[in-house]
C-alpha cells in the first residue's frame, strides 16, 4: 500500500512538473528572439500633420541575418504582438522607401519591405513621403515598433496581433510630435539723414560720425571773399556733408529743393523776379558766367553696386544720371519739375538698396560776370530723403 501510494504521489508530481513545463515552453520562441540595439528614428519635421515627412529609422541587428522588416507606428503601446492604433492623422499609406530596400507593401500605420540585413550590423532604413499626426505626443503617444523576419515569405502578419514566423530581431522607439516653433520679428524701417558744415578751418572735412553722430556745424554757405565779394571770371566754392542709412529694401532717393522760384539760381534781395545768377543747368560754370551749381562727390564707405550712395541715376535702375562730380549743375525747367518744384529734384540715391552710413561731401559753386548786378544773392535749399520700403 505505502509503495502503491508513494506510486502515485511520484506520479503526480510528475504530471505537475510536466505541466509547468510545457507553460513556460510555450513562448519560447519570441521571448528569445534577439532584439534589436541602438535604435532611433529621426525625423525631417516633427510638427504636427507635417506632410512629405522623412523617417530614418536605425537599429543594429542581433546574431542572426534577415530579409525583410514590418515597421507599425502606434499611438497605444510600443510591444510587439499587442494592438497597434494609427495615430490620429498619421497616414503611411503612400510611404516611400529608400535603396537598398524594397517596399512591398504600406497601409495607415505598417510598412513592409525586403532587403539584406546583415547579422551584427547597423542597419538604416529611410522612408519617406510619411504624414504627421495631427495631435501631439501628450495627448496622443507614437511608437514605431519594428520586426524582421528570415525572409520576406515570412512576413504574413496582417495586424499587428497576428505576427509571422520566423522571426528573427524586434524594437520600439518613441517619437515625439509637437506643435511647431513659430518665430517672428519685426525690423521696424528706419532711415537716418543729416546734414553738417565742414570742420572750421578746414571745411571740406567731414564731422559727421556714424550714425549721424557728432557735434554737426549748420550747413550755411558764404560763398565769395568777405572783403571782395564775388569776383567775375573766378567760380567760389563751399562745402557741406551729408550722411544717409536706411534699411528701406528698395534704397532712398534724396531731393533737392530751392525756394529760389522762377529761377533755380541765386536771387538778389530787392529783386525777387529776376534771376541774375541762373542755375548751372547740367552745362557747368563757364569762366565769367553768371551761374550756381552743386557737385556731388564719389560714395565713400560702399563696395559694389547695392548700398552707395551716389548721383540719382547712376545705378542700372534709373540711368542718365544728371548731377556727377565732374561739372556744376542744378536741374531747373520750371515751377513743376526740377529744383523749385514741390517736391524738388532728384538728387541722390542709395542704389536701389540699404546704405549704413554712406558720406556724400557737396560742392556748391558760383560764378560772375562783369555785368551781374551789385546785391545780395541768395537762395534757401533743402535735402529731402525719402526711402522705399
């Protein structure tokens, strides 16, 4: 009796041993499946419902080689053989995938694809053409859980739920999604003009700093000897500075302005119609002619074309230019165009660009002749810069 009893205690236990047993044998053979190491994705944009989004997805692979790869992209869990829900708005529907791997086939959230993966090897794999989703990852996570298999044969799993045989190394990554960094300025226009007298003593010397800075003499112009007055047959001259900066896109134009109506010349006090000393039109001052002119100088601070500050004209844009450095002139037709028109004439300009701190020294000269009426002559001018944003 006891042997009979300790018969079938025994072999109870061994049923009981047998059957533990086959419970742990049963998931063998995807508990040790090798997985795959150093994975990542990166991607070209991680905005939401980015459209035309690359994905490269890196691993390296375990011991054994493979020839085909499922990818899913899940908002639900990261482990393999569990339910993959596609994101909301993600679509891979139309992924593409780079050589030296082949797309068999793509649905919302699964690729699959055939190729070469070496056992032991970092392994890259680019898919494009992918759609973001279209919410962020804390409220809705995604997950690319990757598996490889032998052959491409074995890759028969439909859902994620329902995997295929042979597989050979398994991963998941994380992906975060956002909203996008949008970030703005505003460059507010500027435009900064002045102009200064020459330094006492040595006039055509600028004192203008940049940024029109500096201790800036007024621009006022006696031109002639004190004691002799304005001699025929010699052109007097003096000098004034101007600086311009601007960041106006299409550049500024500085006018020029008279008050010296019907005229565009030097008046004299008590004759206030006539026009003794005429405006040097673009001929220049002619040995003993009665006329008033400005010359410009070269830009100075300025290489190339865009930013110097130069005669109207002189760039492509606006050819022909009237005033230069090489003869006095002041442009007067009549009351509506040219130096006393409302807005005066054209003068200046900046290239067609932004200038920073661009120097232009203006010479003002004026000649006689033997038969100028004796008097005061004078005229009031303005500079008036206007940029183009």
């Amino acid at each position: 009796m006891k042997q009979t009893k300790f018969s079938t205690r025994h072999a109870g236990f061994l049923v009981a041993a047998f059957v533990m047993v086959a419970s742990l044998a049963a998931p063998l053979t995807t508990a040790f499946a090798a997985t795959a190491t150093d994975r990542s994705v990166t991607l070209s944009s991680t905005s939401i419902s980015a459209t035309g989004v690359k994905y490269d997805v890196e691993f390296t692979t375990g011991p054994a080689a493979a020839g085909a790869m499922v990818i899913y992209f899940c908002n639900n869990s990261p482990l393999k053989g569990l339910a993959c829900d596609a994101p909301t708005g993600f679509t891979a529907v139309n992924a593409t995938v780079a050589s030296p791997f082949t797309k068999v086939n793509s649905t919302a959230n699964r690729i699959e694809l055939t190729g070469t993966f070496a056992a032991n090897t970092p392994v890259k794999v680019e898919l494009g053409n992918i759609q973001n989703p279209s919410v962020p990852f804390e409220t809705a996570p995604l997950f690319a859980r990757i598996v490889t298999y032998a052959a491409g044969g074995d890759a028969t799993d439909t859902t994620a739920t329902a995997l295929g045989t042979n597989q050979v190394d398994d991963g998941s990554m994380s992906i975060a999604i956002h909203q996008n960094i949008n970030v703005s300025g505003v460059v507010l226009e500027t435009l900064t003009f002045c102009v200064s007298g020459g330094v006492s003593g040595d006039e055509d010397t600028s004192p203008i700093g940049d940024g029109c800075s500096g201790t800036l003499p007024a621009p006022t112009l006696k031109l002639g000897d004190e004691t002799t007055g304005l001699e025929p047959g010699t052109v007097s001259e003096g000098y004034i500075h101007t600086q311009i900066s601007t960041n106006a896109s299409k550049g500024a134009i500085v006018r020029l302005k008279s008050d010296a109506t019907n005229c565009g010349g030097l008046l004299r006090a008590g004759a206030p119609s006539a026009c003794d000393i005429a405006p040097a039109l673009q001929s220049g001052i002619a040995n003993g002619e009665a006329k008033f002119g400005v010359k410009t100088a070269t830009a100075t601070d300025g290489t190339g074309a865009t930013g110097l500050y130069q005669p109207y004209g002189t760039s492509a844009e606006t050819p022909n230019p009237y005033y230069s450095n090489g003869a006095y002139a002041m442009r007067y037709v009549d009351a509506t165009d040219g130096v006393t028109s409302p807005f005066g004439d054209r003068f200046l300009e900046t290239a067609g660009g932004p200038a920073n701190n661009k120097n232009m020294m203006l010479t003002f000269g004026v000649g006689t002749s033997n038969s100028t009426p004796a008097g005061t002559y004078s005229a009031n001018l303005n500079l008036i810069a206007v940029g183009t944003f």
